[in-house]
C-alpha cells in the first residue's frame, strides 16, 4: 500500500468534519464566509454538497486506492464550478472562492497517491 494512503484516510476525516459543518451549520458557515447572511437557496446547497463529502469521505474510507481518480476529478469538478461562480457573482463570490479553495486541497490529497503510483512505476 502507497505511504499517500494515510493521506487520503487523514483528508477523509477532515472531509467529514467539513460535510458535518456544510449539513449542520450552512447558515453560519456562510456568514462567516462570505459576510452576508445564507439565503434558502444556498443553506440548500450547502447541504447537499456536505452529503456529497460524507458520501466521498466514506467511499474513500472504504477503497482509498479506487477512490482516489474519481474522488479528485469530483473535487475538481467541484473547483472549477467554484471559480466559475465566484467570476459570475459578485454577492457569491467570497463564498466560492472559499469553496474552491477547499475542494482544490481535498483534489490535491486525492492526486497524491496517483502521482506517487506513476512515479513509482516510472523508476
């Protein structure tokens, strides 16, 4: 097994912990955040994306070698959609850029182990 293993386990706790404050506590999360209060739409939001990092942070748990490629393309994704709000809204755009950030980190330890995998193979 990779040593980027424990990597992908650590990130999956943290993953949790993030997914516990997104379903538990959007609307305060998002104040703090962005500096405005949450609306309906995006304490909504906010919840699905935390049962979305539950759902990944089990998986990865679970199969951390088969979970890396499609856990970090689903982070990236997620950057990505991230970036592309925080250009098209300026109300939003502290919120996704904080977003980003964090779905970029998560893709990151999600790499980590594909990397090391294809460097090894290329010794």
């Amino acid at each position: 097994m990779p040593s980027t293993y424990p990597l992908l386990r650590r990130a999956a706790v943290l993953r949790v912990a993030w997914a516990c404050l997104l379903i538990a506590a959007p609307d305060r999360l998002i104040a703090l955040v962005g500096g405005r209060p949450a609306t309906p739409p995006a304490v909504l939001t906010a919840r699905i994306l935390g049962v979305r990092h539950t759902a990944q942070a089990v998986v990865t748990l679970i199969a951390p070698p088969r979970a890396a490629a499609p856990g970090a393309a689903a982070d990236l994704l997620h950057a990505a959609t991230a970036v592309a709000l925080a250009a098209a809204s300026a109300r939003w755009r502290g919120t996704a850029i904080a977003d980003a950030l964090v779905a970029a980190v998560f893709a990151g330890a999600g790499l980590g182990p594909i990397v090391s995998v294809k460097h090894r193979k290329e010794r």
